[in-house]
C-alpha cells in the first residue's frame, strides 16, 4: 500500500528531516486501519510492526531548502500471518532454582577462598601482598578470557574508567583492611564485625547522602551493633587492628557498593567484566602501596620461610585463595546483575554464617558461649534490618 504525502508547509533540510514534527502531516493522510494495541506482559512485550513506515523517496533532495517537494512514503501493515513471539518470561520456579546456584556457588567458593587466605596469612603474614596477588591473579585470568575469546571483551571508554576509578579505590581500600584484619585476628572474628556492615549503610545513606529511613531500620541497628560490640568485647584473641580493620572494609565497601551501583546504571558492561576492569584498576592502585608497606625484601625472606615450614604446598595455596577470591567476587557481580541489592545483602549475610562456622571447625577457634551469643545477636539484627527495608 502506498500513500503519497505532499510536502506543502515544513521546509525539509538535514537537519530537521528526521524531527518528529514532520509525522503529523504523515498521520493526516494516512489510509490504514489503527493497529490494535498489543498486550504487553511485564518487561518483555515485543513490537510487532516488522515493516516500519519509513521514507522511500525523496525526490530533489538537495533542493529541499528552496521548494517544496513530493515525499513518497511507504506504509505497510504488520505481517498479521505470522505468529507474535513473546519471549517466555521464566518461571518463578526457574528463577528461584538459578538464584539458589548463584548463592550456594559465591558462599562454597568464598569459604574456600577465606580458608586458604588464613593459611597462607597463618605462615606468611604480609596481607598487602596476598591482596595484591589475588587482585593480579584475577586481572591475569580475565585478560587470557578474553583474549582466548572466552568472555567477550567490554567495550569501555574513558568516561567508563573514569567513574570507575572510586570504585575501585573503595574496593582496594575495603580488600587490603580486610585482609590485614585476617591476618591479626581469627577469620570468624573478622566476619563477625563484617556482619554490621548494614549499620554503616544506613549511617553513610542517612549522613551523607541524606536518605532516611523509616523507623524499624534504625531499630534493626541495635542487634547488629550490640551484637558486634558484644563478640569485640568477650573475642578471646581480642586485636584492634584487626577489629579496626574489619570496621575500615565495612565502610569502604558500602561506599563501593553505592559508588558500583551509580557506576554500572545505564552501562553495557555486565557483571563479570565489571569486576574484571575494577581488579585491574585496583591492582594499578595497590601496587606501589603494597611495595612502599612491605616491599620484597620482606617478601623474599618471608616467603622462604613459609616454603621451609610448609612445603611446595605452600605455592598451591597462595595459588587457591588468589583464584578463589576472583572467582567468588565474579559470581557475586554476576548474582547483583540479576538480584535485587536486598537480596543481595541476605545472601551475603548467610554467606558469613557459612564461613564464621567452617572457619572455626577448621582452625579449631575457640569459641566463648557468650562470643557466640554476641555473634548470633548481630546476625539476627541483620536479617531484622533487611525485612525493616523491605
Ligand atoms: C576481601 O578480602 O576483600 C574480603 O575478605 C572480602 O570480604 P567480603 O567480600 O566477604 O565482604
């Protein structure tokens, strides 16, 4: 079907050729029945006009600023014979079985990575560095994905790295404190205080950002931070290094979260690359600190040490939690791309359950009825506080 428009009153340049003023007169002449307004379901509805309207000639182009000139437009009719595909959205069954694999996938392998993270602390104490391998490691694994073709390569420009770069310096900050807090006190201990994150959420939402909250989640921080400061009180191997560095991770972390969500809005950089380019820039920013903090004289002789007193093995377990700790980062990305960021964070609060038990049942950590209570507490406030922020 074609219907001829004449062009009478709107000069046609470059410019304005394609400026939506110019579809009323398309509308006026336009001979088709309406198209019936298609059932959408959800986020997935799909347009079923296969054969647009669109500009087949224009006739004196160049000439379209002095006179005007005839339009031929081509209107076709949706292909009404073939079938609409609808993409299926997945059940809810589906749904909940893949978030089930993400979560159990990101706690078996954080386990993992913390257990052989405190072994390799335990005989070779320099956490800048064990930070700065893990950091290496997985930047190194990513670059071979992706120049294997194993993963797709993002395309990033500088705009990208550069709303990146506080992201990353939170995240480098977080990893190092955290890791240095291992490296002082028990690795249950460590997740205990991490278990209050939630509170310094809420603090930098509400002092910084200026968010308020209703009443239950500023409730819901008495368990967390009573029952924080109950474990730190009763911790038999009581450190402040380590305590401070497990308060100085929760605060950068939840800055890197709120800078992570404003960086990935709007991008076309997934999860698993996300994380990919934050440890590569991470590892650009730690380096020269980990060098300048220990250096590798220090290095050199510690490692001997450890390689006397533990074996080759010694090499298989920096290797482990260096490829743990990128794969459990990469699945927890990758969960954020598909979760909701509170749901996120009970995932990650059931994570630390995991680890604070097999953390103790590996290394034997003696535990005080009332450090445990403290612990059990501060959970509880977590869990509290994310049904107050649902
Ligand atoms: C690290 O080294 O970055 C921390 O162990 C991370 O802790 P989290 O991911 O459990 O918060």
């Amino acid at each position: 079907m074609i219907s001829s428009v004449k062009q009478s009153t709107v000069p046609l340049t470059g410019s304005n050729i394609f400026r939506p003023k110019l579809t009323a007169p398309v509308r006026q002449f336009s001979v088709l029945p309406p198209l019936p307004a298609l059932k959408t379901r959800g986020k997935s509805s799909v347009t079923a006009i296969t054969k647009p309207l669109c500009v087949s000639l224009i006739e004196g182009f160049g000439e379209l600023s002095k006179k005007p000139s005839l339009i031929a437009c081509k209107a076709y009719e949706a292909d009404r014979s073939q079938p609409i595909e609808e993409e299926k959205p997945p059940s809810e069954a589906a749904k909940k079985l893949k978030i089930g694999i993400y979560f159990a996938t990101w706690w078996a392998l954080n386990v993992v990575f913390n257990i052989y993270n405190k072994k390799v602390l335990n005989a070779f104490p320099f956490p800048w560095l064990t930070s700065t391998l893990s950091l290496a490691c997985g930047s190194l694994m990513m670059l071979i994905s992706w120049a294997t073709r194993l993963a797709e390569a993002p395309q990033t420009d500088f705009e990208f790295w550069k709303t990146l770069l506080p992201v990353a310096v939170a995240h480098t900050i977080g990893h190092v404190a955290a890791t240095v807090s291992m490296s002082k006190v028990a690795v249950s201990f460590t997740h205990i205080i991490k278990s209050g994150e939630p509170a310094f959420s809420v603090l930098v939402s509400r002092f910084l950002l200026g968010e308020t909250f209703p009443v239950s989640v500023y409730l819901s921080l008495i368990p967390i931070i009573g029952g924080c400061g109950l474990a730190a009180l009763t911790e038999l191997n009581f450190n402040m290094t380590g305590f401070m560095g497990a308060m100085i991770s929760n605060l950068a972390f939840v800055l890197r979260n709120i800078f992570s969500k404003r960086g990935m809005k709007g991008k076309s950089v997934g999860g698993m690359n996300y994380y990919a380019c934050l440890s590569m820039l991470s590892l650009l920013l730690l380096t020269p600190f980990a060098i300048a903090v220990e250096g590798p004289q220090m290095w050199a002789v510690g490692w001997q040490t450890a390689l006397s007193q533990i074996g080759p093995q010694f090499i298989w377990w920096v290797a482990a939690q260096s490829v743990f700790y990128h794969l459990y980062n990469q699945v927890s990305y990758m969960s954020l791309d598909q979760i909701s960021p509170l749901t996120f964070s009970i995932g990650n609060t059931m994570k630390r359950i995991s680890v604070i038990v097999s953390s103790i049942i590996i290394f034997h950590t003696p535990v005080q009825p009332i450090n445990a209570l403290g612990a059990a507490i501060a959970i509880l406030g977590t869990f509290l506080y994310s049904q107050a922020k649902q």
